[in-house]
C-alpha cells in the first residue's frame, strides 16, 4: 500500500479529458453544467450518432440530452454538431 501512495498524482498536474484547458471560459463553464447533469461527451455524440441515423427522434434526442427543444441546438453547437443532417 505505502509504495502504490507514493504514486499518488498530485492535484495540480490532473486534468479532465472532458474539459481541456484550451476552452473557452464560456463553453468551458456549458460544458461543466452539462456534466454536472450527467451528459458526457461521449454521451452526446453517441445520441446525436442515433439521431442522425435516423434511430431516434428529434424529440428523443431532446428528451435523452435533458433538454427542451430550443435548447437542443446549443447543447450541440458545443460539440460542433447540427441537427440538420
């Protein structure tokens, strides 16, 4: 146990791969609310592939993103997608 402690990575040299530090302070802190909810990156392009492939509707994609749908769009934006596939 003592020597798996001592690899310990330090606070300050963390990163998280959802929120890199080359974003924006505005998409910066969309992205964290949208991960305080749950959704993902992986999580969003995953539903927007099932959208785009006609699996789901547009309204279960709002549905499954936790959104209304003027909402949907920004959401998406974020991650460089449209819903005008």
């Amino acid at each position: 146990y003592d020597k798996f402690k001592l690899l310990k990575v330090s606070k300050s040299d963390k990163s998280d791969p959802e929120l890199p530090p080359t974003l924006s302070k505005n998409i910066l802190l969309a992205k964290q609310t949208y991960l305080k909810k749950g959704l993902t990156s992986e999580y969003i392009k995953l539903c927007y592939e099932a959208y785009s492939k006609q699996i789901i509707s547009y309204e279960k994609l709002s549905e499954t993103l936790l959104a209304n749908d003027d909402s949907v769009e920004d959401i998406l934006s974020l991650f460089h997608l449209k819903t005008h596939v």
